[in-house]
C-alpha cells in the first residue's frame, strides 16, 4: 500500500497517508544529542550481544518500576527492533506441530512466524465489543496440552485495544500452571489514554518465569529508524537468545544503546506531549469518522490507530482500501490483511497531522455516496 501510495503521489496526486504504522514526531532531542555524542567519543565498534551493561541496568529498573516487578539486567536482551523479540524466542520455544494461541486481528508477522516454524497457528478473535479483547470463552476451548506459546498485546495493533485487566487476571489463572509461555507484545505501552496503564501479565502471581516481554523505543520515543528494541525474559531462555542474536546480527548499533539509555533517563515530557497530541487527533477523528454514513469507529484505548467498522458498507475490505486509495487519496489498510476476523474494517493510523486527518475524512465522506 505504502508503495502504491507513493506511485500516486510521485504522479502528482496529493495523498494523505494514514497506512505508516511510525509516529509522526521528531526522536526527542536529547536524545539525538546523546546519539551525536556516543559517534563523538567512539561508540563506533562492537559491543556485547546481550546490550551495553549500562542500557540493560537502565531498562531492568525501568521496567521495574512501570511493570512492578523484579528483574534484573541479567533477564534483558538487547535488539536491533522489536521483531527479534519475536523471531528469536519463538525460534527457541517451538517445535513443528506446536500450537501458538494469538490475536486476530494482529501484527502480521506473528502468524507468518509460527508458520515458518511450522507450528500450528491457532487464531483467537478480537471482539469489538469487549474493546477488542479476546473472546475468552473460544480461548478456553483453544487451550490444549499442544500450546506452546500465547502472544498477547496491548495496546494492540491494529485495532488500538486493550486487554482489561479482568481478562488478563483470568489468562493468568487458566495457563499459570501449564507447560507454555507468554510473549507479551507491550511496544505500545506508553502509548494509552485510559486512567490506569496497561497491565502486563508478567506482573501477575506466577507468570513472571513465564512471559517474554517485548519492548523498545521505535513508538514510545519515536525512534523507528534507530532500530533498538529488547526482550524481558526468563534467564534461562537468555543464552538461546544470544546465540540466535549473534548469529545473525552480532549485537546492536552501540551509538543507538548510548542514546536509548539517553530516552529512559532523560525528559518524558516529549512523550507526555506526543501521547496528548495523539489523544487530540484520535478524537476528532474518529468522530469524523463515525459522521460518515455505514462506518462505525469505536474509540481506542491505546497506539495510533482507528480501527473502522465498514461492514455496513457491503465493500470488503480491500476494494474499499483500495478505492479509498485510488478515488479518495486515502492510504490506508485493509483490516483482513492482519488476518481473516479483520475482514470488514479499514485500519487508519492517525500518526498524521490533525489538518490532515479531517481532510482524509471529508474526502472518505464524499466518497461515502458510492455505498451510502
């Protein structure tokens, strides 16, 4: 979508991108300073595979405090990204014919992981109506002496749901005292506007040995091309990790660690401001886009995105992507390309100008004739 978007703009169509899955922010400042000054005093070299010392100590206690756990700099590794806190620990947990529970709609590359490992993907459907948390009661009938590995996030990618805490409590108690593990995908965990934060699974009796968290800096600190992210893990599954990280990246950029250090210990008020300027988009326009004639937005919790209901439309989800695109000058995606229960919603990131998203919304509302 990103290059057809791009195709029509270089042939001078004006389109308004609402398909980037980035923050539209600048990287803090401070933090771009520390990145000039790690390249200035030779953080130019190799470090170790696991993550500078100082940026794995830094992230244990900040992870301590904002999950209210205790971990310590030995249960952290340091990645280029986020998606090796994927690839990596499903590549060390899972075996061909291991079932993997995970949320469908989702971040596509869960499913094509557990595929690529051939192990068995067992979609659970996020419900509308329960702010797209799991249906639990299929999640229950999912559960078997096969499941190796439950990936759960929140705030959640595409639909901007959050998982309430009821239902993470109730996770919790029915795989507490099974054979698996969580991979708790929280990227967006700063990113929320409810009263109370996200509540990590791992911060629940027993299930610390049991959950990977993965974290990072591309959404919070708006560091998508500085590529550093890491893992929160058992510290027996550690040296899989490592092995598998220096087989394949050796270790991550040390400059990018020196100014990821740098956005933990410095000022916050960056993302303070990000999150309310998102906030402020994400209501105007999701109210633009419930005055728009058969589509429905239920307000999200959490992340950039809005994730309509169009199925009052009769348009499936891509030709109606695709004319956004084409007739509107809209970009944005189909929601059956994050699997097959995001068939009949369109997913808009509002990481775009205020001006622009009610702009986009006119325009999807003029369009709006077609299936009104």
């Amino acid at each position: 979508m990103l290059a057809r978007a791009r195709a029509l703009a270089a042939s001078g169509r004006n389109i308004i991108h609402l398909e980037i899955g980035e923050p539209d922010f600048p990287t803090p400042a401070h933090v771009v300073e520390a990145g000039k000054t790690a390249l200035d005093e030779g953080w130019t070299h190799y470090g170790p595979t696991q993550g500078l010392t100082e940026l794995r100590e830094t992230i244990a206690a900040y992870i301590n405090r904002t999950r209210s756990i205790k971990i310590g700099a030995q249960h952290v590794c340091v990645v280029p990204g986020g998606k090796p806190v994927i690839f990596f620990p499903m590549m060390a947990l899972l075996e061909p014919g291991d079932e993997v529970i995970y949320p469908n709609p989702g971040f596509p590359i869960y499913e094509s992981m557990i595929r690529f490992l051939d192990a068995i993907p067992v979609p659970i459907p996020l419900i509308e109506e329960r702010s797209f948390s799991f249906d639990l009661d299929i999640f229950r009938r999912k559960l078997s002496d096969r499941t190796k590995l439950i990936i759960l996030n929140s705030p959640q990618n595409p639909t901007g749901g959050m998982i309430p805490a009821d239902d993470l409590r109730e996770i919790a108690a029915l795989v507490c005292d099974r054979d698996l593990m969580i991979l708790s995908d929280e990227i967006y965990s700063r990113i929320y506007y409810t009263a109370d934060s996200p509540l990590s699974i791992a911060s629940l009796p027993g299930m610390l040995e049991k959950t990977i968290i993965l974290d990072g800096f591309s959404k919070t600190y708006a560091m998508t091309g500085w590529r550093i992210g890491y893992g929160v893990m058992p510290e027996w599954i550690v040296p899989q990790i490592n092995l598998l990280m220096v087989n394949s990246n050796s270790c991550t950029a040390s400059f990018t660690q020196r100014a990821a250090i740098s956005a933990l210990t410095g000022p916050q008020e960056p993302v303070v401001q990000m999150v309310a300027e998102f906030q402020k988009r994400r209501d105007a326009f999701c109210r633009a886009l419930n005055d728009i004639p058969k589509f429905h937005c239920a307000l999200p919790e959490g992340a950039f995105y809005a994730f309509a209901n169009v199925k009052a439309t009769g348009w499936r989800s891509k030709d109606l992507a695709d004319t956004l695109l084409e007739e509107a000058g809209v970009a944005c995606l189909d929601g059956a390309a994050f699997g097959e229960f995001g068939e009949g919603y369109i997913r808009f990131s509002y990481a775009n100008s205020l001006d622009n998203l009610v702009e986009a919304a006119s325009r999807i509302k003029q369009l709006s004739r077609r299936w009104a």
